[in-house]
C-alpha cells in the first residue's frame, strides 16, 4: 500500500533548503513555556516565489495562542500513556503489515518507508527518543497530532494563523535566507548547511532535529518556527505547482509549514514562513512533527 508513497516523498524532498553558520545553544528551558497569545489581524500575500505559494496565507484572522515551541516526544509520551493512543505507524495495514512512517537516510541522501520507524523510533528499529525528551516529535500522521491536540483541549493552526504567528501582518520576506539566516548569513533556524542530500556540515550546531528552543525565537516569541522540522496546519492543500500533490494514501493532502532541518539552499529553499508544501496526512515522516493553537475570545 506504500509503496506509491515513495513519489510522494520525492515530492516532499522538493520542501527544504540552506547553507552556512553557526553553532546553535540551548539554553532556556522552553518546555515550561506558556502558549503565546496572538492578537487578531490578519495576513497578507503580496507575491509568490515559488509556484505553490500562489494560494494560501491570506486573510483574517482571529485571536488564538499558539504553542510557544513545537510538541515534544515527552509530551507526546505523556498522551500515549494516559490514553493508550495508538499512531497510524504502528498500526496494521489491510494486508496486515504494519504502517511504518517515512525515513530520511543520511547515508544514501534516499527515502524509504521503514515497518519499525514510528515516533518511538523515529529513524527505524534502531533509533530512540530515550534521552531525547526535548526533541519535537516526528513521525506522526495527521490524525495522530490531530489527537494529541484534542487531549490537551487544543487544536491544530490553520495556515494563515500560523503564517500570522510566524511574521505578523507583513508578506513574507522576498529574500528566502531572510527567516533562516541572520544579516551576517548565521544561521537562527536549524536547516542543512552544504550541498543537500551529499552533504551537511552542521554548522549550526546540529545535523539532524534539534532540541525545541535552541535557536532564537522570532519577535512573538515563538521557537522554530523555521526550520528542524515541517509542522501540520489543519488546512487541505489545493493548488500550486502543476503535480506536485502526490496522495498515495488517498486522503487530501495538508498543508504543513515551516521548512525542516532538510532544508538546504540548493534543493527548493522553503525555509520561510510564506513556505507551505503537501503533506500525507497518512503518512508519519521523520522531519515532520507539529504545535497546537487555541481560539480565544
């Protein structure tokens, strides 16, 4: 049943981009960190640097608050202990196989969907969270965040409060190192420096996920907002490049946001908040995790 889902991830390959410098510090403990509260307004989209960004992130918004930093995997541990939630990857198929989620591996630069990778295993069977309690928790479909966020009373954030939350009113910035990279080309967001998917020299700090908040927030005060990895929005993907929506698990793709510690300047460059890409919502991938946000009055 997967295996189509292997054109979709070289599609999604197509959502990530960067190159030079600096080593990132995790300081702060973000985890103790309140939602952040956003005032109503609204976001705009005054031009398109790549095709897909032709829709979407546009409009009014209402008040809501938003996780201050991406979900954890001892948040998400809390959740699955306390209600037994089983994820869409470690579940059984209808040939009886189990799902698996979707693996990037950094020694063939390739995809491949892996029956023991799960947000327990986020690089397959031998990989663990343990000791990585601070890390965002990766490899969980869309109904998997979808149910976390119902737990704790929360929901997950359409594109535009996202894009809302990320840059405030203004459109994105027409220079895509600008969110990523500060004026003296040090990286504030965990991307991949060097010649993507050879090679990655960590100069930020990191070659792969980070802890949650170990790169400056952004005026909001909010952490990775860009970058370490793509997040879940409630919206569907319609629209953009011509077949660039690949669904092999027959559902309606997801809009997910942010760009991803994939991300490297020569391979698409979508580290900006104006980035939005289709995700399976089938599908738990290693670079994909998520934040939830409540309305307000």
């Amino acid at each position: 049943m997967r295996a189509t889902t292997l054109v979709a991830l070289t599609l999604l390959l197509a959502a990530c981009s960067n190159q030079p410098a600096q080593v990132a510090s995790c300081t702060a403990n973000v985890e103790q960190l309140p939602p952040v509260a956003i005032p109503a307004g609204a976001v705009s989209r005054e031009y398109a640097i790549e095709p897909e960004e032709r829709v979407g992130g546009e409009g009014a918004v209402a008040a809501f608050d938003i996780d201050a930093h991406e979900i954890t995997n001892a948040q998400y541990a809390t959740f699955v202990e306390a209600t037994g939630y089983v994820t869409v990857a470690e579940r059984r198929g209808p040939d009886g196989a189990i799902l698996g989620a979707a693996v990037f591996d950094r020694n063939t630069g390739m995809w491949r969907i892996d029956q023991a990778a799960n947000w327990r295993h986020p690089e397959g069977v031998s990989s663990s969270i343990e000791g990585r309690d601070s890390y965002p928790v990766t490899s969980v479909a869309y109904e998997d965040a979808e149910a976390y966020a119902r737990w704790v009373g929360r929901r997950l954030p359409t594109e535009n409060e996202w894009e809302f939350a990320s840059r405030g009113a203004g459109a994105a910035p027409q220079d895509v190192r600008a969110e990523a990279f500060d004026a003296n080309g040090h990286p504030i967001a965990n991307t991949w420096q060097g010649m993507f998917p050879v090679s990655d020299s960590g100069d930020d700090g990191y070659r792969g996920l980070a802890p949650v908040g170990c790169f400056p927030p952004n005026a909001r005060g909010l952490y990775d907002m860009i970058g370490n990895v793509w997040e879940w929005t409630s919206d569907s993907y319609e629209g953009g490049a011509p077949n660039d929506v690949g669904q092999p698990s027959g559902e309606m793709p997801r809009v997910i946001k942010g760009g991803s510690n994939l991300c490297a300047r020569n391979f698409c460059s979508r580290f900006r908040s104006g980035s939005r890409q289709p995700g399976d919502p089938g599908l738990g991938m290693s670079h994909i995790g998520f934040r939830t946000v409540a309305s307000t009055p």
